[in-house]
C-alpha cells in the first residue's frame, strides 16, 4: 500500500521516488480555493507500472475531529466510481454551504475551513471494499468513515490512498489562491542507456507568498532529490539497470493548497 508522503533527499538517488505499482502521484484542484456552496473539479493521477488495471473510488469526508459531516449514515451513494483515461478521472467537489455561515461569524478557527475528499486507488479486484462501497452494502461503512483506521486491511502493495483538501473561503476568484504551473526547460527528449542520467531543470510560476515545493516520482530507475523547494527545483534521473519504457512525474504544491503536475515518457535502452 503506498500513502501519498514525500519523504526528503538529500543527494544522489532516492529510493523513495520509484512508483513499482499502483500509486495516486496527484490530485489537482480547480480551482485551488472555493466559496460555500461553490463546486470544483478534482482531477486525481493514478500510476499503474504493472498495466494490470486499476479500479479506484473517491468519496466527500470533511473531518473536523467528529467524523465526516457528509456521512449520509449509509454506505449506499456516498462513494463513486473513479473512471480512469489514460493515468487520469474526474470527480466533482462541492464546499459544503453551511461553512459560510461559520466564515460570515467572524470566530477565529483553529483551522483553515475545507472541502475534504479520499480517494482509494487499487489493482483491479485487490480491495473488496471498493466493490462494497459502490455497491452500497454497509460493510464499506466503517472504511468510508475512517479509512486511516481501515488502511490495516489493505494489501501492502498495488494500493494507494490519499485525501485532498481544498480551501474553502469567502474571497472573490481575482482573491484567492490560483494553482502554480510546472514546466520543464529544455525540449529534449528524456532517453537514456542503462547506468546513464541526467540533470532536469524545472521553472515554477506562482502568485502566492510562502514556500513551493516539488516532488517528483519515475516508474523507470528513480530520481534525486525527492523534494526541493523554490521557483527553480533541479533533479537528476538515474536510469538504473532496467531498459524499457515508463514516466517520470514532478507534482508542485504550494503552501495555500494549489498545486500542478507535469510528466513526460521516458525511455531506457
């Protein structure tokens, strides 16, 4: 089973950056910050390496320490299948309207309001409760309502399962937060003959204060570091000994909740 953590490097090839099966890399909100009431898009990327297939659900659960208040006290409809083309599904996300009357009160929160969302990604037929919970039988509950808890009962490997929170406020779409971009600099193509690597260079772009955070992550050889920070985040791909073909993904995240990702195919000969 694989948690969506980065784990730091510091120099040389990290181990940790080696997607060997099923593995969420990202998911992506638009737009980055909602209003109460205000529905976006979430788009979640599902690595599966193996090509055996992958199966995957989301399901709405804003947490604030009580459960989730989206918990219908049932399983039927509360989760949806995720339909995946080509690494990539699409869920809608919806702010839930009662967080404007605690946004227009004024109190001070302890928290940042939010919009919470799990997605659970697995090999095909590898998690019964993806089945369960999509077929409404209550035996997908307690999963649905504590899935760290749950998460015992997941296979070790070829299952992943992430939360995305996006920030709910009440600033008007020139104000609030807008999602980073990624790219890379240089238009080479990334082919290499085992034992060989090579350096990448990325450019992010991004209106927000704070720091910007890059993880990147291959499903052929692996990469150093496994995170930098700033505007100009640098890696190195190993190729390793294995030839063959996969991709290479670099997800940026800011500290406001956006995020972007870029990818690109790389071979080994």
């Amino acid at each position: 089973m694989v948690i969506l953590f980065a784990v730091l490097a510091c120099s040389g090839p990290s181990d940790t950056t080696r997607v060997r099966d099923v593995q969420i890399i990202h998911v992506g909100a638009q737009p980055a910050e909602l209003n109460p009431g205000e529905a976006g898009v979430l788009t979640v990327t599902v690595a599966d390496p193996s090509g055996q297939g992958v199966e995957a659900m989301a399901w709405p659960c804003t947490d604030l320490g009580e459960g989730c208040l989206e918990d219908p006290g049932a399983a039927a409809g509360w989760a949806q299948g995720v339909e995946l083309e080509a690494e990539d599904g699409v869920v809608e996300v919806l702010a839930s309207p009662t967080w404007e009357g605690v946004l227009a009160s004024g109190e001070e929160l302890p928290f940042e309001p939010f919009q919470g969302t799990w997605f659970l990604a697995c090999r095909t037929g590898l998690c019964p409760v993806i089945g369960q919970a999509l077929a409404g039988d209550d035996a997908a509950l307690d999963f649905l309502r504590d899935p760290t808890a749950g998460m015992v009962d997941l296979p070790l490997d070829g299952a992943s399962l992430v939360r995305r929170t996006v920030r709910v406020s009440q600033r008007t779409p020139d104000e609030r937060n807008q999602n980073p971009s990624i790219e890379r600099l240089g238009d080479e193509a990334l082919q290499l003959s085992t034992q060989g690597e090579v350096g990448l260079s990325f450019t992010v772009l991004d209106e927000s204060e704070g720091t910007l955070a890059t993880d990147v992550f291959t499903s052929l050889g692996t990469l150093g570091p496994a995170r930098v920070e700033g505007e100009e985040p640098e890696f190195t791909w190993y190729a390793g000994e294995e030839a063959g073909q996969g991709r290479i993904y670099a997800v940026v995240r800011d500290e406001e909740g956006g995020s972007a990702l870029w990818r690109a195919e790389v071979v080994v000969e």
